[in-house]
C-alpha cells in the first residue's frame, strides 16, 4: 500500500508540475520577459516626495530628461526612469537624502525578516510587496526566499520546482558540507531581477534538508553553527544592499531562526481573528523560549524593531476592527499604524504571479479596488522606511 501510495504521489506531482508550467507559458510572460509596468506622473512624484508641479518644471527646465508620452501627452515612466531621475536630482538637492535615501558611511545594513507560525497570514504577499515598494523609493533591497515552498520566488516569474531542480538557492549557500558538495558563496545564487534596485536569492524545497541535517550537523559540531548561516552568507554582499527582506517558512524551525538571528528588525503578521491571535500567542510564546536560549550562545543581539502587522484586514467585518483596536491597545506602538487590507486586487493580481505595482491599470474597471490596496501598501512600507530611517538616526519627512 506505501508503495502505491509513493507511486500515486509522484504521479500526482509530476502532473502537477507540468500543468503548472503549461499554464505559466500560456498565461504569464516568461521569467526573462517579464517586465514591470510604467507609472504616472503623479506616481512618480509621490515616490520622489516632490509635487506634480516640482516635478513638471523640472522636466521643462531640463534638468531631467523627457520620458515617454501617451495618449493627451501624459508622461509614462519606467521604474529604470524613476531611479535615472533620483540620481540626477540629488546630484543637486540641498538634501541628497530625499532623493537616494540608502545607507551612508556608518550606518548598518537593515535586515528584516517576516515570521508567523501560522500560514495564509500573508507573510510571503507582505514580503514581496515591501521590497518592492521600497526599491521604488530608492533603496538598494535583496528579496530572500527562506521558504522550501518558494512562493516569494514565483512572484519573481521563476517555477522553483523546475528552475531550480538541480539548486541554484538558498540551500546551496547555507549547506553543511558532505564531503562532496560545499556549500557556495551567496553571490552564486543571487539574481538580478526585472525590477531595478531588487535583487533575489531564490528559494526551493531543498531549503527542507537544511532542517533535517542540522541536528547531525549540530552533533558533529560543524562550523558555523545553524544560526550564523544566513548572517555569514550576507556578510558577502553587506556593501552592495541597503536593505533584506527575509521570507521565512511558517514555522519556529532552524531555517526561521538562521533567519532571526541574521535579522535587524522582526516583522510578525497577525491576522485580526482569533484564532489566529491565538496562533500568535502560541508563537511568541515558543518564540522567547528559542531566542532566549540563542541570546545565551551568542546567536542574537538587541533588534531595532519588533514589529506586528494586521494582514488581511477587513474594514467591512465590525469584529476584526474591534480586535484590531484590542490589538493596538495591548501591544501599542509595536503594531504597524497601517493594516495590510484584505483585497480582490492583491488576489487577482497574485494569480498571474504579479504583485499590485506590476499590473497595467489603464482602463481597468476596479482601479478604485487597486487603489485602496495600493494606498494600504504604500502606508506599510512608509511606516517601516521610518523605522529603517531612524535606526540610521535620520527622520523621513514626508513633506512633498
């Protein structure tokens, strides 16, 4: 019976695979085409901080270059415009800051990693969004992918269990050696994305034997030790990066404590319901035993922030509004002061493996539903880039 049921489920999965690369190569543009889509004037403006008057004079003046126009001469911007015009306005801004807001001599890199013990809290949509908003506003970011579901590295346009069958992740640079194989220098690993300023270490179910041959490693005291793999690896590329974002597995594991340990700052979804509170207290619960005894051998130091984010927030549902604000008052100023909304538009969009600034919103019938996700969005990573900002001890004014 074991053995017609392996049979049934590599069946199954092989089937699986090809119907899922079937549907990428009939529904979504491939990994090499994939593009980000342009953004309007008033966009732009918004991501540089300027008004749409600073920034239409600027164009007259010539003192940026001309972008492409559309229909009624409105201008259309690619995001490689966006970071060309950011370079050449803080070449001569009183404050270079506003424009190229990254790390200056001194300060350290930001790694953020996003945990949950629970799945469908919108860890991965959470992670994927916020590096992307977040290089949109000028910021050198690497998108992990800690997960062995690798679903942060899809949205990248990549099938994980296809493109990196035979590795090319994260795994391979964290590894234990076995005498064969070694584990490779994160730089091997690293992709250059579509989207400028954003680069990934994709993520694959290999990432799964790092948690079954930890213990054995552990046994046989090999170096580093578990917690300081991830942390190790970024020293590699620490100079070239402004800010991580780590998407961890749904689970207090070693992969989410390599991750914990090689943090800055901790980012905890929290869905308003309660059984997912109660989740959420069982994690932390779990959570200051495990970082406790890490702090003890020397795996963590002090984190700038550990923040909470309300996810999949229904302004509709009286009862999620009323644990939001039950939320906020026991946890305080530790929960992000915007919620991520609970949308169609982020669903929708998640279905061509696309996040909500990669869909073509011209002539779209629910541009007011993108909107609200949109704003939703926008509020979050503005709400963390102020705390990144001030662990450099720098303010974000948010004055256009």
């Amino acid at each position: 019976m074991d053995a017609v049921l392996h049979s049934k489920l590599r069946t199954d999965a092989d089937r699986l695979s090809e119907a899922l690369d079937a549907m990428s190569k009939l529904f979504l543009a491939p990994k090499e085409q994939k593009q980000l889509r342009t953004f309007t004037s008033s966009e732009v403006a918004q991501l540089l901080r300027v008004s749409d008057g600073y920034l239409r004079k600027s164009h007259f003046d010539r003192k940026i270059p001309e972008v492409e126009q559309g229909p009624g001469n409105k201008r259309s911007y690619t995001a490689e415009d966006i970071l060309e015009i950011r370079k050449i306005l803080a070449q001569n801004a009183k404050d270079p800051l506003q424009f190229l807001p990254g790390r200056r001599e001194g300060d350290k890199l930001q790694i953020w990693s996003t945990v949950n013990f629970k799945g469908g809290s919108s860890k991965t949509t959470t992670s994927v969004h916020l590096s992307q908003r977040l290089a949109l506003r000028g910021y050198r970011v690497l998108a992990i992918d800690a997960d062995p579901q690798a679903s942060l590295t899809t949205f990248f346009g990549y099938q994980p269990e296809i493109d990196f069958r035979h590795g090319g992740t994260l795994y391979d640079a964290i590894r234990y050696n076995d005498g064969e194989t070694n584990r490779v220098p994160i730089t091997e690993v690293l992709r250059k994305s579509y989207f400028p300023n954003l680069d990934l270490v994709p993520g694959g179910i290999m990432l799964s034997e790092f948690e079954t041959e930890t213990p054995t490693a552990l046994s046989r005291g090999e170096q580093p030790v578990f917690f300081n793999r991830i942390r190790d690896s970024l020293r590699q590329v620490e100079d070239d990066y402004d800010i991580v974002i780590i998407d961890c597995p749904p689970q207090l594991g070693y992969l989410t404590m390599s991750a914990v340990c090689a943090s800055t700052s901790l980012l905890m979804t929290i869905i308003p319901e309660r059984v997912d509170l109660a989740s959420a207290s069982q994690f932390l619960n779990m959570a200051s035993g495990v970082l406790e005894v890490l702090h003890s051998n020397g795996g963590i130091g002090a984190y700038d922030n550990f923040t909470y984010l309300l996810t999949r927030f229904d302004t509709s549902i009286s009862a999620q509004q009323d644990l939001a604000e039950w939320i906020r008052e026991i946890l305080g100023d530790s929960v992000i002061p915007t919620p991520f909304v609970k949308s169609s538009a982020v669903s929708d969009a998640g279905l061509g493996q696309k996040t909500v600034f990669e869909v073509d919103l011209s002539g779209s019938k629910n541009r007011k539903t993108y909107d609200r996700a949109i704003e939703s969005i926008n509020g979050i990573a503005d709400d963390i880039e102020r705390k990144i900002q001030a662990s450099w001890g720098r303010e974000v004014d948010d004055e256009a």
